[in-house]
C-alpha cells in the first residue's frame, strides 16, 4: 500500500483543531481544564498548532487513576490539550489506519464494536464443531515501542507526522521500550493496527475461514480439531517472533459447551451472560438505585444509565435473569399489585417513584397510597415484558 505524505498540514489546520476541540469537550463542558481552556479558546487553539508545527509539544501530562470494571485496569487520562491533538491526528488518519484492517476485526470502527463481533462469533458456534480462543498477556503493556513504529513507517512517509507519533509513543513506558497507554484515543488506533498484520497472517497465510478479532482476543473455528490446534499454533509462533508478544494459554472446546468471549456465554442456538456481567449488571442496578433514593441521581439520569446497563444484557437470552434482578431491586413494575394512581403524601421518595408501594395491593387505601398532583414527563423502559414508568420531577 502506499505511504501517505503531507498529511501534517492537514492535521494543524485551524478548522481541523477546532473540530478536534469540540469533539474532546464533548461530555466534558464543566471540567476545570475544559473551563479553563474556553476562556481563550482561539489563542490557545493557536498556541497549541505553533508547538506541534516548531515540534516543541511535551506529551506526556498524564493523569492516572484505576478502574475495577470488569477487572483492574490502570488508566491513563491525556491533559485536554493533548486529547485536542490525538482527535485532530485521527479526524485526518482514522480513514488510514481502517483501510489496514480486515473483515474480520471489530474493534474501534465504525458500524462495528462488540455486539458486531458477538453475532459474527455465534454465527461460526452455529456453523463449526471446535473453538479456539487466544488472547494476548497484558497487551496494551506488552505493545513494543520499535515494532509500532516501523508499522506506522509503513503507512507515512511524512516525517513531522511520524516525529509526532514517536513523541506521542515515547511519552509512556512501562518498562524500556514497552506499553502504549490505556485511556488514549491514539492508543486504540495504535493497537488495533499493531495486531493487523497478524489478521492478515491468519487469513491469508494459515487460511483460517472462521476467525473474530475484537482488540486482543482472538477466535478461531474449525470442524477439525487438530487442524485448528495446529493452526492456532503457528498462528502464536508469528505473534510472539514478529510482534514480541506472549498469549495466555489456549482455551479450547466444542461449540456445543459454550464460548466465553466479550461478555457472554455463545451456545450454537443461544446466547447467555456470562456470571461477570450478571454481577456487573446487579452491582450496578443495585448502586443506581442507592442514588436514586437518596437523591444523587435524578430520575432521568437513573432512566438513562439503566437502559445502557439494558442496551448491553439485551443481547443475551436474559429474560428470566433480568425479572429476578429488578424484583430484587423493587423495580418491577408487573403483577397485581401494580399500583397507577400516583405518589405518596407522607412517604420516602422510593415509594413515591415506584409503582408497587411496600407490596400492598391497590385495594390498600391508606395514605401512603394517595394521589399527588404534578406536571410530570413519563420515561418508559422496555425490559421486553418487563416495564418501568419513571415520571421525572414536575
């Protein structure tokens, strides 16, 4: 393919960071630095192309802080300014780094993403006898400062463009030479693109027909199992002599005893949560409404944060999982005593909320059960046969 030159020019341009301003502010309008910035908005939109363009920008200002969701996680946030440049370095190169990939990777493109990958992997459980499953050890950690940059050589030609890369790699190292950060936006281009070279192994040179790749995992099919073992072997052996990375012990099965990948449990005719995303969806529920009834979440908030927990689940047979969680939680809205005429005089605002006050039933005509009148607006979340009125406040 070939290298790409004067792509630098592109990126400074004024139009270009100003494009790459607002996409970093978005979500992020009441943070201080944010705040800070808007003050001189243009100056400093200014400031920051005269620094990329005399090469003079220290990367680098990175805040660290860890996540436990679903495993332990080190994140490593860019200042603001420098999350302003990794969005005007991919406004211009992101069409680059996706004419790389192939098919069959999943991860950070567009009309992709993990329920993408997760229907194309239960297509090949329905169609193949044996699974194979690899995943790389701390890969983010493992990614090797040379190697990625001799890929990204392969793409430019222009030099200032590469010089930015480099100082943008070189700015973070978990030991010599090691590691691109998570929490970057350059950093999932960079990754996705490092392990490319091995789809294209895969596909081309061992031939596998059946294979998904979302980031670091990678899953492979056969009908014929030694086949797929030996496959998967050479497949590891270019990965840790091309790539200097190592793999986590294989994980192979029949299809028929289920696939764990990308949260979930893939069957040949079903899809379930695994029990990691059942404890996160409970956790979570559980944690939303605490704020709720204490006042740290508005309703609409609530509403909003349930249905992307939801948007998640929905991909899975879990019907029945879903009806024990929210009766668990006092959420659900079903059954006889299902109560619509309003709030609570002299109740908690849990009871004003919810539909099914203390259990009682309808015919219970004490005043925790009276009317309220309000101007209100209704949200309706859909959990298939289970639904949630939430009114937010008039």
């Amino acid at each position: 393919m070939k290298r790409r030159g004067y792509i630098f020019e592109q990126i400074t341009d004024i139009d270009n960071l100003r494009l790459a301003f607002c996409k970093a502010k978005q979500g992020k309008s009441a943070k201080k630095d944010v705040l800070l910035f808007c003050e001189n908005t243009d100056s400093n939109l200014l400031s920051i192309r005269d620094r990329l363009m005399s090469g003079n920008y220290r990367f680098g200002m990175y805040h660290y802080f860890t996540i436990y969701d679903p495993k332990r996680r080190v994140i490593c946030a860019a200042s603001f300014e420098e999350r302003i440049i990794h969005h005007a370095i991919m406004n211009i190169c992101s069409a680059h780094f996706e004419n790389y990939q192939i098919p069959a990777s999943y991860a950070c493109r567009k009309s992709k993403g993990t329920f993408a990958a997760v229907k194309k992997a239960a297509y090949y459980q329905k169609k193949y006898t044996w699974y194979l499953k690899l995943d790389i050890r701390k890969y983010f950690d493992s990614i090797d400062h040379e190697i990625l940059s001799s890929k990204l050589q392969r793409m430019y030609k222009d030099k200032r463009l590469l010089d930015t890369f480099w100082r943008i790699i070189d700015s973070y190292h978990v030991k010599d030479g090691k590691g691109v950060p998570i929490g970057n936006l350059t950093s999932q281009y960079f990754a996705n693109h490092y392990l490319s070279f091995a789809d294209k192994y895969a596909t081309e040179q061992l031939r596998i027909l059946a294979y998904v790749r979302y980031m670091d995992d990678m899953l492979l099919w056969a009908d014929n199992k030694t086949e797929l073992m030996e496959k998967g072997t050479l497949f590891e052996h270019f990965i840790i002599q091309n790539l200097k990375l190592s793999l986590k012990p294989f994980v192979m099965n029949k299809t028929e005893h289920g696939l764990p990948a990308l949260g979930f449990m893939l069957y040949p005719n079903q899809i379930r949560l695994n029990r990691r995303s059942k404890k996160r969806f409970a956790t979570k529920l559980t944690a939303y409404t605490a704020l709720l009834d204490t006042g740290n979440m508005s309703e609409k908030q609530f509403a909003r944060r349930v249905l992307s927990l939801y948007g998640f689940i929905s991909h899975a047979n879990s019907t029945g999982f879903i009806k024990h969680i929210l009766q668990e939680s006092g959420l659900d809205a079903k059954g006889s005593n299902r109560v619509n005429r309003g709030g609570s005089w002299n109740n908690n605002a849990r009871n004003v909320r919810v539909p099914n006050r203390n259990n009682n039933s309808p015919g219970n005509r004490n005043n925790n059960l009276g009317f309220r009148l309000a101007c209100s607006t209704k949200q309706l979340i859909d959990f298939e046969q289970v639904s949630i009125s939430l009114p937010e406040k008039g």
